[in-house]
C-alpha cells in the first residue's frame, strides 16, 4: 500500500447512507476563528474495506483541514501525539516542514455558506492498522506566504480517536513476472508462480475452445462450464513461494524435470490429473488467495494458454514395468488367465510363469505384468495388466480381447474380469 491516500471530495445534502454509525464530536463555543457545527466532523469507516468518509460543516465560509494518522504497532494500536494546527495543515505535504511521518491521509473541505454539510472519501490506506482523524479550520490560506486569515488554536483542535480499525483487506499479488507455462508434456502442465505474501495459488485448465470463468471466484471453486467438447484438464491449488513483486523471473532447468524443487526454483509446479489428454491446446486460469479469514481473492485471474504434447511410442525394447520406464500415453489392459498350477510353483518360478502368460496372449514379456492371484477350483486365476506400445496399438488390444474370449462386448481399451485357460507351459 502506498502512503497518501487517494482523496474524492462529494458535496452532500445529507448524510452519507449504506454506511457504518459516524463518530461525531460536539460543536465548540463561538470564537473569532471557524467552528464546526453541532454533530460534526464525522468520520467513518467503511467495514470490510481500507476507505472511510470524513464529513464537517462550519458556522461560516471558511476551510476544515483534516489529516488521518496511523497509531503505531498496527492493529494493536497505541496513542499518537496530537498534531498541532500547522501539522494539520501541512497534511502530507513531503516539502512542507510540519508533516508528520505518521501521516496518510490529508484533505481540506472548502465552505461557502454556513451550515452546509461537505464530504470527501479518503482510499487506499494501507491496511492492517489502526487510525485517528484531527482536524483544524482556517478563514484563509495556512500555507501562503505570508498565512492569511484565522486559523483555529490547537485547544480547538478536534481529534476523533481509533476513528478507523482495517484489518488486512488487501488480496495477494502476483510476483517475479508470473505466472506463466515453463513446460507441458503429454500428461502435465508445469507453471511457475510466486506470490507477494502469503497465500494459496488456485489453478483452473479448460480446453482453449471453453469459455473463460466468470471472475475468480470461478477459479478457486472449480466451476466447470456446460457442454464441454474435451474434460476439464486440472482443478487444484498450490502453496507458492513468496518473492518481491519486482524479483526476477523464475527460470526453469528442463535437466531438473525431476528433480526438488522441480525445475530447480520452489515456483515451480506441475498440475496433471487422470483427464489431461495429450496433443491438447489447453487455457490455464490462475488466482491468489490470502490467509486471512475470510481470505482476499485478487479480482484479477491470469490467463495462460498451452498445450499437451504428442504420444510417442513406447520402446518394448525395455521392460516396460521392471526399469521403471512409464509410458503415460496409453492405458493398461486387463486380462484374467487360469494357470494349471500351484500357488507354491508360480512363486517358485516367476520369470517362467510370466514369459507363458506373455505367449499365451500374444504378446512381449515387457508388455506384461502380474497383478494379482489367487488359488480357484483347482487353479490358479491370475489377473494381468498388458501395456499396449503406443496409443493406436489396436493389435495388443485385439489380442488381450481374444484372450479374454468375451465375445467382444467389453469396450476396446478394457478387458477385464474375463476368463481364459493357459496350460502349464513346456519344458
């Protein structure tokens, strides 16, 4: 927040309305200087917000000076010195000797009749503390030189105490040049995001052809638009790191993709989930939440676009399960076999026994694991998972269908909870 808030003035006939209870201060006695008229100044708070209204009325043409100062140790507060007249008048004026450096606000309400009510808006304090109003009048010009007319003696001085109590109001901010896309591959986007203090990252990623939310709240909350012609990609949230707003962008290592911190800088993040599709263009949505309670959203929502890569064939050249070699582009296949055999023999010999299920389908060893087991009327019924070498692999599925002899009503990329009989193999 910066210091020196932004002043609206607003002439008023009355009161403002929709607003919190005024604080008001008695009338004076009449003197030779400007007084304030019975029940005023006023000043209030605008609950939930970081602005309050200032309102005055005078017994004559003349000027009401205010000035708004921030008590120390913020929300906990603490008493200020009163400001002397020339204070209130210098406002936060940063070339005039009189401002106080515990100054945030400052304004003038200019009258020309008696007894009319002026107003003006004060914004923009900075939040998290807790603040007191003075104000002073003046017949003429307090900063001319030399000063012309009367200006009011600091017994005058009205000062309206804890006049303003604003808890944090202010949302995060986005920080070091993010968010942006660093990298995507065929099953997970990965952003960098850093945020000013902090706070809770919420992600969104729709098909580049869906609408876009509408606002944040639709971001944090996940919700998806009708009719969408592809899944909704990911729906999450992060913790990011907190960097100056003005700190240098993130850079990503691509050699440290699997790394931690994940491309060798905390603000980044990979976002996937089980409905991300490959070779896909995709709009990812981005918004800050703070902790406080309740949480400041930032009305802004960042917008990125990206897409999934294409599938690459898997290499059958590797055991595709016992290397740790993944190939996330296709999707198992489930087929359950019974072995004429022990329990006791298939854990005895497990390298025979999987090179025959293998045969027995169709297809290689590495394409091929057990899941599970069990003994079965004299049997042995074995469930296994078949990974097809690339996404258009119709041939394994083909086989894993024929293998699992269910007249082909079960849809082409499952088969499973069928039954087929494999001897013992030979030899």
């Amino acid at each position: 927040m910066r210091r020196g808030a932004t002043l609206r003035f607003l002439a008023l006939a009355l009161a403002l309305a929709s607003c919190a209870a005024p604080a008001e201060v008695g009338a004076q006695a009449v003197t030779s200087h400007a007084q304030f008229a019975s029940g005023y100044p006023t000043v209030t708070h605008h609950n939930g917000t970081n602005t309050l209204t200032v309102a005055a009325a005078l017994d004559r043409a003349a000027t009401a000076y205010f000035v708004v100062v921030q008590q120390p140790n913020g929300l906990s507060g603490g008493a200020v010195t009163e400001p002397t007249p020339n204070e209130i008048f210098a406002g936060v004026d940063a070339a005039n000797a009189n401002t106080r450096s515990d100054a945030y606000a400052a304004g003038a309400l200019v009258f020309t009749s008696a007894d009319a009510e002026s107003s003006a808006l004060v914004d923009d304090l900075p939040d998290e503390a807790v603040y007191d109003v003075f104000f002073a009048t003046h017949t003429g010009d307090p900063n001319a030189s030399p000063a012309t007319g009367t200006a009011s003696p600091s017994s005058a001085t009205v000062g309206v105490t804890n006049a303003a109590t604003i808890p944090d109001v202010t949302p995060p901010s986005f920080a070091a040049e993010t968010p942006f896309v660093a990298a995507a591959d065929d099953s997970s986007v990965v952003v960098a995001v850093a945020a000013s203090e902090t706070a809770t990252a919420y992600f969104l990623i729709l098909p580049a052809d869906a609408p876009p939310p509408d606002g944040a709240g639709d971001v944090v909350d996940g919700v998806v638009p009708e009719n969408l012609s592809t899944p909704v990609g990911f729906h999450g949230s992060v913790t990011p790191p907190v960097r100056a707003v003005a700190a240098a962008r993130p850079a990503y290592d691509a050699s440290l993709n699997a790394s931690s911190p994940l491309g060798g800088d905390a603000a980044f993040f990979r976002l996937t989930s089980a409905t991300m599709r490959v070779d896909t263009a995709y709009a990812v949505y981005a918004v800050l939440a703070d902790v406080a309670s309740p949480p400041n959203v930032g009305r802004a929502v960042a917008a990125m676009a990206t897409r999934t890569s294409a599938c690459s064939p898997c290499d059958a050249s590797q055991n595709l399960y016992l290397s740790g070699f993944s190939c996330s582009c296709v999707e198992g296949l489930t087929v359950t076999l019974r072995l004429s055999t022990t329990e006791a023999d298939f854990l005895a010999n497990p390298d025979v026994w999987l090179a025959h299920i293998a045969r027995t389908v169709g297809v290689l060893i590495a394409q091929t694991r057990v899941v599970s087991y069990r003994a079965r009327q004299g049997a042995l019924e074995v469930t296994v998972l078949v990974l097809p070498l690339r996404p258009d692999d119709t041939e394994t599925v083909d086989k894993v269908q024929f293998a699992a002899n269910n007249g082909g009503e079960t849809p082409a990329r499952v088969a499973a909870n069928a039954s087929a009989v494999a001897s013992a193999p030979s030899g």
